[in-house]
C-alpha cells in the first residue's frame, strides 16, 4: 500500500529541459540567457558570502522589495520574492486553488501549471489556442468563468507570441485569480512594468517575473510576484518564513539594480534573434514571430525528433516538444523545436549545423 | 469577498523569531550558530558565482547527494536535497497529507507542523507531552494510529529533550509516516546517522535535517530529507524542478565534507550550555536537560515576559514563548525563555544581564 497521496501517485512528475552537467553544450534548450549577469551581482555574492552566514536571512526580503519597488514604479508591499517564479506559482496555486476549485491555462503552452493543479489535488482544464496562437473567446470563456485561477504566460511558450491587454483583460475570471507569467517578458519589442495593475481588474491579477532569463540568473532561483498588497500579504502567509536565501536576495537586488547590464544583453538577443529567424526561414522552417528569448521552429518535412537527435549528436541541445491532443495539428500531435537564442556564434554554430542535416 | 482559500483568511500564518536587520543585537532567540560556517563554504560559494550562474543549477543536487550520503553511509538516492528543512517539511506535508488526512505532532513543541497542517487543509491534533515532555503512550497511541503523518523534532522545541528510539518506534502510526525533525540532532551528546532508517519503521520513516544550526548555514537555507528511495522518488515529484540553488548546492556539499569543523563548534557549544545550565541554576531558574543548542528556562517568579523585555532593552534577543492549552501549566498556559547558546562572551552577557533584572 502507498503512503502517498493517490493524486501523487498518478503523476509522472514534471520534466524539465535536460541540464548536462558536463561541459561542451551548445545549450538552447532551457532558455537561459547566454551572457553573464552583472559584475554587480558577483560583488554582491562575495560581500553576502563575507557576511553572517550563520544568521537567518531577512524573512522580507526587505531590501531587494524596495530596490523592485523603485525599478517597477510600486510601492515595496506590492512584491513578493520567492525562489524562483516556481515557487511563486507553487504558492499562488497553494492560496487560491482548494480541492475543489478549477484551475485553467491556454494550451500548448507551458506544462508546469498542469503539474502544479495535479500537485495540488485540483481541477484543471486547459484553454485550447488557435493554429495563430490567438484566443477563441467564444470557445475558452464559459471555461474561464468557471476559474479560481487562471495561468496565462505572455510572452507564451513553446510559441513566443504575446497577446493584447485586452486580450488579458478578457481572460480574467470574474471571482477568481489572473496569473500572469512574464517570465520572458523583458525581451518583448515593447516591454511593460505592470501597468494592468492599475486597471479595472488590478485586484484579481499578479504579475510574477524571474530573475533565470533576462537577468542571466537561473543559477540562483529567485522570482516575484506583484500584485495588490490585499493580495500579497496573503500569499505571504504561505510562503516559508526563510524562502530566499541571503545570497541570492543580495544578487537579486544587484541585478535589478542594474537595468542597463540587463537592457544591454536584451538587446543583444533580439538582434540575435531576427538573425536566427532569418536563416530558418531559409532553411524551410516556420517561425512564430517571436518577443521571448526562443523561438517556435516547425517544418514542412515533420522531422522535428530527428532534427533534435542529430543536433544532440553534435553536442548541440535544443528542445524538442511534443503537444498531443491538439485538434489543428497533424495526427492531433504538435510537435516542433523550441530554440533558445544563445550568442552569435551559438547560433552561427546551430544554423552550420541545421543546414548539413535539414 | 476574498480570493484565497477560506483556510488561508482565516490563518494568521507562521510567526518566526525576530530578524532585526541592524546590528548590535546579541542574539540568542532563533537558534543560530554563533560561530561562522567552514572556510571551505567560502571557498565554495565564491567558485559557484564565478561559475555558470546563467545557467539552471543540477535539478537533482548529484554532487550534494554524493557527498552527503558518503558522511551518512547511504547510497545518493536515499537523500532528497531542500530549500530549508522547512520546505522539505512542506514538501512532506503536501506528499502524505490530503484534506481527509490527519496529521499530529507533539504539544508543546515546534509550532510550525500546525501551520503547515493549516496551510494544506489537512485535520490536523496535538500529541500532549506530559509535565517532564515525556510521552503517555495510553493517551498518545489511539491518536498516533489515525495519522497518515506525525512530525516529531527530536531533540524537541523549546524542551531540548530528545526521545529515545523506542518511543520513536511506537509513535510510528502503522498505515502512515514518521517524520523525525532533527534539525538539533547533531547537538546531542550521542549523535546518531539514521540508524533508525534500517528498523522495523524504516520504509515508514524520514529524517530531516538542516544546515541552519550546526553547519552555520542559516543564511542560505539548505535542508535534506534521508529516506527509503521508495519513498524519496515519491517526494521528488513534489519539489520544484530547481528547488536547490548552484550556490547553495555548492556551500552544502562543502559543508558537510568539513565533518571536523561542525564538529568541533558544536562541541564549543555543548560546554558553553553547561556553564549556562549551571549559571541560570545558580539564578533561580528551572532548566530541562538540553541536547540541543538551546534551552528552555523557567522562573518560579513566572515573570518571563517581563525578563524577555528587560533583556531586549539591553539589546539581547531570547526567545518568549507561550504555550496555550497545557494542562499542567499555570492558568493552562506554559511560558518561558528559549535560550540560543551563543559564545562564551554573550553567554557572559547575558548572565550578567540576568542576574541585574531577575
């Protein structure tokens, strides 16, 4: 007999991208960024790191709230700092999502939400996209009427489009929770800094962010949400006492406080990124216009896991996705390459490599 | 009307010991280690941020596993590493426990398994320890049997008693788990290595431990389950993908590698409780037998609150604990100082503050 919960049981546990720990990758599989975070971040490891380790860290986080606070335009009651916008998920679907609440997010898009209502006990049901990635109210609204929560990620994954204010506007459930989750929002054209907080439906969103793509930071976990402080001081009710360390709140609060570091290597990814789509498109793919750090690459011939298993074989990792029960797609299946915009000569190296075996 | 979950609103969440962010505090209210953690941590940490913090650290803690499982004489797959003991106790709550589940724990002891168990709507009862903490197994026994989980710290919070393996035994409900915090298990005179994890209970039972009191790790929150690989691969499922961040993967495994430098600090720490057992005596105060790094105090006067603030307004940190519900207490309420064993000179301070006021 199982001494766990037969909801755990069931579940096969979420996958993530495959993290060689050995060196030589050419890795675009997990969108990390390819550069270094900024030197102020590693000045602030060492200064935590000399610091009283021995100690327990502040339990608010009361220094990077204020350096978040300054950056986003908010008051520091607005942010909550977790470890990594996984926690921050984890505890959003904790406090608004009972037994027998019904949670939902578009479809294909990122799996964790669904792992995250199995973990939870809860109901779930996905809100199916269009072949453009855009939204059939018609279709996905009496579903979300029926939502405690509902996760939307804009930018989207595996896709890389990013949908209206209206569009979200929409998509907020009357009695429940908009989860917006920009973990790729600082490489849109056009980013934004919360501004739909300020909005009719202010009360009922929070925008959670992290510092593992646009900051170069996935090796620290950390993340946050903002949201109204009606909102957010309940969730703190569910977060552990010590969630963020000491070290990477300092590194944290020296990476947000260097907004041109980040900007600078943003930038530099778009470019990359209008490069890349450029030689796929030669190569016969299909691009989603993209406004993340990746992009969503299909092609004519289908041959997506081949295609991914001879790069691997070339010490190149992109990820290769399957979507079944997608009504628009072949045999129901979507499946396609999600690359992550790695430096110039990553990609130089990937495009080398795609047009020997395409 | 609110969003959250109705058990959320009507908590009032987990209060932790005061963090004061300045400096000038002797502080001996949360049970840190006063004395820094291993140099080789140092040298750990500043090689991880030099590393690839761009990129996600391992999800599966390999090196951390390997290094502690060499120290406990187990194979890798028996240890899950945390973000903390506490969200390994999160991790174990959410595992076993559904919201028709019950959950127990010894009374008075650390009061965090009630709010975990508020947190996951499980039922959740107190085990009551009698007036010298130990166990009435006839009251205990037909509680104990109706868990899916039951949390024992051992040594206990405040007490600092530990229990013998054999009452551990027993409080091991036949169709449920046994969680054996032993966040102070290295402060006993006799510490043990999970022994236990090959008796009769041992696919029933998880060990926790923590790096945040005998390695002088508070600040980068690093616990560990130590359990059947049954019953971790469950647990696995539960966590975050990257739970563990690189840096403090990296201090951990250093860490416990210095077996020689955490040891001789909490034997540092085991003389100075003597010389503070023998000093509160000599004041009055009534001691229960400590193996911990902390002990819990009491005063016929009855006047702890009173002392607490006496003490705090010499800017020394005890912490005030009140128990309520205890029926061998005054008035159904057991209240005394948790005292942290600091070094010799704020143990020195504090006797000598003690012995103006008391």
């Amino acid at each position: 007999m199982s001494l766990f919960r037969p909801e755990i049981d069931r579940l096969a546990g979420y996958m993530p991208g495959e993290q060689p720990q050995d060196t030589g990758w050419t890795k675009l599989n997990t969108n990390e960024n390819p550069y270094p975070p900024s030197p102020r971040v590693l000045e602030a490891i060492n200064e935590a790191a000399r610091g009283r380790l021995n100690l327990y860290p502040d339990p608010h986080g009361t220094r990077f709230r204020k350096a978040a606070a300054e950056v986003l335009n908010v008051d520091p009651d607005w942010i909550l700092p977790g470890n990594g916008s996984d926690e921050v998920l984890t505890i959003l679907t904790r406090s608004f999502a009972g037994t027998s609440d019904q949670i939902a997010f578009p479809y294909p898009s990122y799996i964790l939400y669904e792992t995250l209502a199995d973990l939870q006990g809860a109901r779930h049901v996905r809100l199916p996209l269009e072949p453009d990635w855009s939204w059939n109210f018609e279709k996905v609204m009496p579903i979300v009427e029926q939502c405690k929560l509902v996760f939307i990620p804009n930018p989207n994954s595996p896709s890389g489009n990013r949908w209206t204010w209206d569009d979200l506007v929409s998509l907020t459930p009357r009695h429940g929770v908009l989860v917006l989750d920009e973990a790729y929002g600082d490489f849109a054209d056009h980013p934004h800094r919360g501004e739909l907080l300020n909005s009719t439906i202010g009360t009922r969103l929070v925008i959670t962010r992290t510092f593992s793509k646009s900051y170069s930071l996935a090796g620290i976990r950390f993340g946050f949400a903002m949201a109204h402080p009606s909102i957010i001081s309940g969730l703190r009710k569910m977060k552990d006492s010590y969630n963020c360390d000491a070290i990477s709140l300092a590194a944290a609060t020296a990476a947000i406080q260097d907004q041109e570091w980040m900007q600078s290597n943003v930038a530099r990814i778009r470019t990359t990124r209008e490069r890349l789509n450029a030689a796929l498109a030669s190569l016969g793919f299909h691009v989603v216009p993209s406004q993340t750090n990746f992009v969503w690459a299909t092609h004519p011939s289908g041959e997506h896991k081949r295609l991914y298993e001879a790069l691997k074989a070339k010490k190149i990792l992109v990820r290769y996705m399957t979507f079944p029960d997608v009504s628009w797609a072949n045999a129901q299946t979507l499946d396609g390459l999600r690359i992550t915009i790695g430096t110039d000569d990553e990609i130089e190296l990937l495009i080398r490599a795609l047009t020997e075996i395409v």
